[in-house]
C-alpha cells in the first residue's frame, strides 16, 4: 500500500472555482522504492560484516564481496571473521545458473580455442572486480559451445566482447521474474 504525503496546501486560482472555496490539499506518493531483488542467493539484511567463503575464500566486508588475495587489505586482521557460503558458491552447489550462453556456427568450429581463450581472458577481468562473476561449466555439444555462469552480467559482457572480436549475430533474451539471462551468438 503507498504512503501519501501531504505536500502542500494552496488556494485553486483556476477557472470553476469560488472566492470561498477552502484549501486544497495535494497528496503525492511518497517516493517510490526500487523492487527489492527476489535473488535468494543475495546475502540476507542481517548478515554479519566481515565473512570468508568457505569455498573460494571470498571475503564479505561492508556490504560487499572481494577476492580472497584483497581480504587482509580490505578488512584488516583475520580476527572476528565467520564462516560463509558466498552467493557464487552456493550458485553453483545447486546448479542454478545466471546465464547461459550459447555460441554455435560453423565459424566457432574453425576458431574455437582462440574463442575459448577470449572466453576465459573476459572471465579472469571481471572476476577480479567482482569474485561472485565466474563460470560454473563449459560445454560442448555439437557445433554449439555452451557456457554457465555464476552472473547474468558476466554471461551479457562474455556474448558482447565475442561478438566485438569476431561480429556474427547476438542475441539477449532476459527473464522477466528471476536474476536471469540467455545469450546466443552465432557465425
């Protein structure tokens, strides 16, 4: 249910109104917040500063992850520190991707591992801004290569940085409920 502020309060000077008409109170909605993410992989509102992922050893400081190389710089001593399933790691317990891209064509046939170095050079980048961004699986069926990632936007910057090296045909296909993204490129 909005909340309506009252914002102010003003005699109407405009046409159909009388000389002793009262005040009129104008109401606007206070506002709007943005959607709270409904990503149950995101840390909860009360979860406590200062916590290492048992599994990469990413570090969880104020609100925000790091890679675990950047923990004793960013958080200071080890001390007070609890144990903590990073949103990646637990992603990739369950086998829940973000993003699924799809490369396929003739084209990646013949250029494959330098596709699979780009691949893995875009992966290495964001990773070290953002340790939750990484690949959980690359397979390959067919003529069609298709990888899984932790993050919907390392599955858009994979798909865009492809497309930028070796052009081809992309395509961006969103869901409208989940933390989700498809992406195809082919050539």
């Amino acid at each position: 249910m909005a909340r309506l502020l009252r914002t102010e309060t003003t005699r109407s000077a405009g046409k159909g109104t009388m000389a002793g008409e009262p005040y009129r109170t104008r109401f606007r909605e206070k506002g709007k917040m943005a959607a709270r993410s409904t990503d149950v992989y995101l840390p909860k509102e009360g979860m406590k500063d200062a916590g290492v992922c048992t599994g990469c050893h990413a570090i969880y400081h104020n609100k925000r992850w790091y890679p675990g190389e950047d923990a004793s710089t960013k958080t200071g001593t080890n001390e007070g520190r609890y144990e903590v399933t990073c949103p990646a790691c637990l992603r990739m317990q369950d086998n829940n991707p973000a993003g699924v891209v799809t490369f396929g064509g003739d084209y990646l046939v013949e250029h494959e591992e330098i596709i699979l170095n780009t691949i893995k050079n875009v992966e290495e980048k964001v990773r070290a801004k953002n340790p939750l961004a990484r690949i959980m699986r690359i397979s390959q069926e067919g003529n069609e290569l298709i990888i899984r990632t932790t993050d919907e936007k390392l599955a858009e910057k994979l798909g865009r940085d492809i497309y930028r090296a070796h052009s081809g045909k992309l395509e961006y296909q969103w869901s409208k409920k989940e933390s989700f993204v498809r992406v195809n490129w082919s050539r």
